[in-house]
C-alpha cells in the first residue's frame, strides 16, 4: 500500500511562496518541507497544478521586466543598454561574423586590418 501524498493547503502555500520567488523545484520542496517525489506525484495528479507551477516561477521575470521598463524612463544609459540587447541589429556595439559572405575585417593591434576568409 502506497503512502498517502502529504500535500496540504499549508504545503501548497509553502510551494507558491518559493515557485513566486523563481526557486526551482528541489529548493521549493524544501521550504515546504516534502520530498521532490511528493511534488512530482501530486503533478501527475493535477496537471493544472504544473501549469500554475511554472506560471509562479515566471514572477520574477515578469517583475524585472517592469523594474527596468520603469527605470528606463529616468535612466538613458539604461535605456541604450536596453536598446543594444532588445535592438541588436540597430543599437549593438558588437559586430557579429557573416558566415555566409566568408569574410569579415578583423582589427589587428595598429589599426590594420585582416579578412579573416573561411
């Protein structure tokens, strides 16, 4: 006989308060104080409840997101940074290497430069 699944609301509470803070599954269990088999168990018998999990581990995400949007507004530096990673194409300082042309100039120490051919 199989042991019951010690899943309470008081334990559901525990994993949403770790999952909201981005914690992984192990770390989640051991704030609610039950095994990574509990959990996994309690998953296969509500799948909403998978869905919810990685919904909660979303938040911090979601919250930096906001926090730099909202940042943004006061801080340009912030801002052309934000720009440089989300607009690489247009604001990058960084230059990619073309492999379909087969070549790009390479700095080399005095201002010359090399092609690097392929």
């Amino acid at each position: 006989m199989a042991r019951p699944i010690k899943i309470t609301s008081q334990t559901l509470g525990k994993l949403r308060e770790a999952f909201l803070l981005g914690c992984t599954d192990q770390e989640a269990c051991l704030n609610a104080g039950i095994n990574p088999d509990t959990l996994y168990e309690f998953q296969k018998k509500n799948p909403k409840f998978t869905e919810q999990k990685e919904q909660y581990k979303s938040n911090p995400v979601l919250l930096a997101r906001k926090t730099v949007v909202q940042a943004i507004v006061k801080d340009p530096y912030l801002a052309l940074k934000y720009l440089e990673r989300k607009k690489k194409d247009e604001f990058s300082l960084k230059q990619g290497l073309d492999l379909t042309t087969g070549e790009k100039p390479i700095p080399i120490l005095g201002g010359i430069s090399a092609s690097l051919n392929l």
